[in-house]
C-alpha cells in the first residue's frame, strides 16, 4: 500500500488500482514536491502496465532469485508469471 498526498491536501484518501512500483517513487516525490497534486504526480502512470521484479520465492534457497511479471494487483502472486531469467548467487 502507497499512501500519498500533496502539500496542501487536506482531503480524505481515495482509493486507486493504479499499479505503481518502486521505481516510480523517486519521480511522484519529485513532483509531489515540485507543487503537484497525488493525482497529478501518478497521471502519467498508465493504468495497465507490466512491472518486473525479483523474487525469492523459496526462502530456504536465498542464493536463487527468479524475475516475475505482473500486471494485476502485486498481492495476487498466483497471477505472476515467470520471465525465464533466474539468478544463482
């Protein structure tokens, strides 16, 4: 979960299904600090998108590391699918 609000608003949250990712913060806190709106800070985020990511899917094997993609809600992982890119350290 994200919470955000802009300087200055002062209204209740709303919910958004807008599928942000951590490589979106840096530029959001830019913007929200630049003056912008939550809103304004997320519009140019397109409401359905792919964002990959690294998992440690088994906890006991902390040397391999598989890269998934998703485009629904990130807490959905039986929706996740594989790339084919694994990482044994």
């Amino acid at each position: 979960m994200f919470m955000v609000k802009g300087l200055n608003e002062h209204h209740e949250f709303t919910k958004s299904d807008k599928p942000l990712s951590y490589t979106d913060l840096m530029s959001i806190y830019s913007k929200l600090l630049d003056g912008s709106t939550a809103e304004e800070a997320t519009a140019d985020i397109p409401d359905k998108r792919e964002r990959f990511f690294m998992w440690y899917r088994n906890f006991r094997l902390e040397h391999h590391i598989e890269e998934y993609v998703v485009t629904d809600k990130a807490w959905e992982w039986q929706k996740f699918r594989k790339t084919g890119r694994e990482y044994d350290l």
